[in-house]
C-alpha cells in the first residue's frame, strides 16, 4: 500500500525490506526453535517445488462438470433472485411469514444458509440448492479454469505460518475446501 501510487519508490521500498528481513533473520535464527531448522525450512523446499511443478487439471473432466452444473442449475425454477438477498428476505419474512432469528451486521434478517437450512419449505430448498450449484461452478470450475497455465496445472501457494493452529494451509487457488471430494477427485 505504500508504494502502490508510487512506483518510483518501489525499489527503494523492496530495498529497505530486504534489509530489514535480514537484520531480523540474524537476530531471530540463532535462537528460533529447533524444529524451525529441522522441519519447516527443509519443508519449505519441498513446497516450493509442488507449486512451481504444479498440479494437474483434467480439463475435459472440468468442462464435463461445469455443463452438468449448468443443467442441474437450469433446472431450478425460482420466483426470485436466489442471489438477492432483498429478495430472498422478503420471501422469507414477508411470504412465510418466518419472524427473524439472526441478523446481518447491518441489522437485517439474514438470508444465510444457516437461516435457510433451517427453513422446510421447496423455494428455499431450491434456493440452496441453487448457492451450492453455483459456488461449485464459481470456487472450483471457474477458478480452476481461470488459473491454470498452458499445461493445464494450477500453481496453489502452501503456506507453513499463516494459520493459528499450525498447520498447513494452501490459498489461489485453496484446495483444501474441496468438498466435492468424489467428484474433484477425478480433477487432478
């Protein structure tokens, strides 16, 4: 953010942040724990390598998919905007006649899955249908699709210290949120 506006500054900035990177590297490596030099850094090669290797996407498998999602999502017939929460809360509270239980920040109903699953009735069903279908289509077939090189490989970045719980994580794209496990399988 502060050399966004201002590329002239860029190098110096990246300058004084590889400066500062190694002033603290030298007062930080000789007393982090030892798993530091025993586990993480000898992992960290092998992170980089899955990354820069890549993984394979089956690309006609992938366009498979997303046609069938396109046909299930076509199938849902709705009398509203399964993405307008405006309208979704008017049929929900207003239609049904549901009185609100939780709320948005902004102190409207709220309109979330949490809400929706607890709703028995075939538009909401559909209605939920309808978000799972389409965040499949958006977080897996578009993303994928969207971030896969000329190979046909997603480069996903793992991440050793960005969770509180010490585990790794994976982000752009974030495979560990495959929830279509059986399906997704057949991706790679």
């Amino acid at each position: 953010k502060d050399v966004a506006e201002h590329p002239e500054l860029q190098q110096e900035y990246n300058a004084k942040d590889s400066v500062a990177t190694l002033l603290l590297a030298e007062k930080w490596l000789p007393i982090a724990p030892k798993h530091y030099h025993t586990i993480d850094m000898p992992l960290l090669d092998v992170l980089m390598a899955i990354e820069d290797r890549g993984m394979f996407i089956d690309n006609t498998y992938l366009k498979t998919f997303q046609e069938e999602l396109d046909v299930e999502i076509a199938k849902i017939d709705l009398p509203l905007n399964p993405n307008s929460p405006k309208q979704v809360g008017e049929y929900i509270y207003g239609k049904l006649g549901i009185t609100p239980w939780k709320f948005t920040e902004t102190k409207q109903p709220s309109t979330d899955s949490d809400v929706l699953e607890k709703i028995d009735d075939p538009v909401v069903k559909n209605i939920l249908r309808f978000r799972e279908l389409s965040k499949d289509r958006t977080t897996y077939v578009e993303n994928y699709i969207e971030r896969q090189d000329s190979l046909h490989r997603i480069h996903p970045e793992f991440k050793q210290t960005s969770t509180s719980t010490a585990r790794l994580s994976c982000a752009r794209p974030n495979l560990q949120n495959v929830d279509k496990v059986g399906t997704m399988r057949k991706l790679f």
